[in-house]
C-alpha cells in the first residue's frame, strides 16, 4: 500500500460488514484512523479486530438523528476532524410494485435515503473544509430491474444527492461523489433469502448476469474508493464511479 490516506480520519457508516468493511479494511491499510457504525456491536467489535489498531466503532442508527450526532461527537472527540465520509449503511429490500408493503416501503426509504442524506448533514460541522464524502448508491440507480423498484428509487435518489450536495458545499470545498456497485460478495443476500443455499444461489445468479460473470469483491470497491478519497480525485465532484462488471454499458 502507498499510504494515500496517510493520518487522515475517515468514517465508514455500516463499516461493520460487507462492502464497508472491505473500504474501512483499505482506508486503514492505506494509513488512515477509521471509525466505523453499525447496528450491532457483537459485529463492531469483530471487525476492528480485522480494521487494526487505531480503529474505533460505534453503534448507531443512521435513521436515527439523535443516533447521528451522537455518533460524529464521538469520532471528532477521539480522533478529530473528518477528512472523509463514506456513506454506505443500507439495507436490501425487495418486492414487486404490485406486493410491496408500506413497513417495507417506510424502512428501505428511512435507511437508505432519510439515513443518507442526515448521515451528511449531521456530519457537516465535524467534517474540514476539503473533505471527500462518498455515497454508496448502486448500479440499478439507472436500470429497470424486477423487484427492484423502492429499491433502486432510493439509490437513484443518493445519486442525485452527490449532484446537488456537492453544490450547496462549494464554498467549504467539500467534494461528494457516488460509487455505484453492481452485484458484490456480501452477506447482504443472506438478508433476502431464506436460507444460506438460497443466498449463494441468488449471488451466483447475479454473477450470471454480468459480462465478467462474476460477482465483484468489497475490496474492488474499496480501490475506488480510496481513490475518491484520495487528492487523485481533486477535480471530481458530483461524479458517479461505476462498477459492475460491465452490466450496465455492456
Ligand atoms: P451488508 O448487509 O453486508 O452491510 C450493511 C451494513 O449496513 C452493515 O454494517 C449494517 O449494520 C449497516 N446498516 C444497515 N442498516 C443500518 C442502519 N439502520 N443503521 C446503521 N447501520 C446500518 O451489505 P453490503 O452489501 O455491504 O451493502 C453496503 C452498501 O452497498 C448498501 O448501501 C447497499 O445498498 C450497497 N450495495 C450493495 C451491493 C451488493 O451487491 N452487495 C450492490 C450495490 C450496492
């Protein structure tokens, strides 16, 4: 590693599994102090034994306003001002337009968008002038695909927030950008199937959908967003990275 993110602080909402474990694993090799949120702390504290030493974790809701500023209070109380905000927490709803329920309706759009765009607000005055923040949405920001609709809609909604976000943060030279994964090797899956064979079936399947034929890995999204992170990206603001083995272009 080059440490790129050398002594900078970086937070990692959901960095306790999956896709943000994968960046918050990356950012520390690459020299950042990393915190990390979840909802869990029996799943916390198993992964900062994997982040490393100079990690913290917090349980929070990023639903949960007074859960917010409670958690940046802490981050800027042990390890100080933010360079870098990565807003990945999520969940994975699914269900036709024609059999979605309202509880599910209310809870993807509370976590993935409410929780989205308060996960940066509250963030603001521990955040320096000049800091990087990163939204994870997903490659079905832009594709129709069964099932997929709240889904997608709340995704297609954090990618418009890097736009406009980046916008009202001009001034303090605040960068907001959005990666946008396809079908990534997490336990998310595990939370839509009944059972861990329906879960490795349902991932296969999604690999099957992609040119490369393969789901991708946390830690290809994590080289990305280390990028973003980094001055590499200095001129990129309101931008979307996508990676998704070619789904979408192909
Ligand atoms: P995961 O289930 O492995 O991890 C999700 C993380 O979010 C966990 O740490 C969990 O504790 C946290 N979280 C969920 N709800 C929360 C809440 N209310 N408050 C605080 N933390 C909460 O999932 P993942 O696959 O790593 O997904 C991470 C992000 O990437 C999500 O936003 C997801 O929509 C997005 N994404 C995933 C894929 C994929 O194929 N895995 C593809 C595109 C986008």
């Amino acid at each position: 590693m080059s440490d790129k993110l050398k002594d900078r602080v970086a937070v990692v909402t959901g960095g306790s599994s999956g896709i943000g474990l994968g960046i918050a694993k990356r950012f520390a090799r690459e020299g950042a102090k990393v915190a990390i949120t979840g909802r869990n702390q029996a799943a916390i504290d198993k992964a900062l034994k994997e982040i490393g030493a100079d990690s913290i974790g917090i349980q929070g809701d990023v639903s949960n306003l007074t859960d917010l500023v409670r958690i940046y209070k802490t981050v800027e109380s042990k390890l100080g001002k933010i360079d870098t905000l990565v807003v990945n927490a999520g969940v994975y709803v699914l269900g036709s337009v024609a059999d979605l329920t309202e509880e599910q309706f209310d809870k993807v759009s509370d976590i993935n968008f409410k929780g989205a765009f308060f996960s940066v607000q509250k963030a603001l005055s521990a955040l320096k002038d000049g800091a990087s923040i990163i939204l994870i949405s997903s490659m079905v920001n832009g594709k129709g695909v069964p099932n997929h609709s709240a889904y997608s809609a709340t995704k297609a909604a954090v990618r418009s927030l890097a736009r406009s976000f980046s916008a009202d943060l001009l001034s303090r030279r605040i960068r907001v950008n959005t990666l946008s994964p396809g079908p990534i090797d997490t336990p998310v899956f595990s939370t839509v199937a009944s059972s861990e064979a329906e879960a490795n079936a349902m991932k296969e399947a999604m690999g099957g959908f992609t040119p490369v034929k393969r789901v991708g890995t946390p830690d290809e999204i994590a080289a990305a967003a280390v990028y973003l992170a980094s001055d590499d990206s200095s001129f990129m603001l309101g931008a979307e990275i996508l990676l998704d083995g070619g789904i979408r272009e192909l």
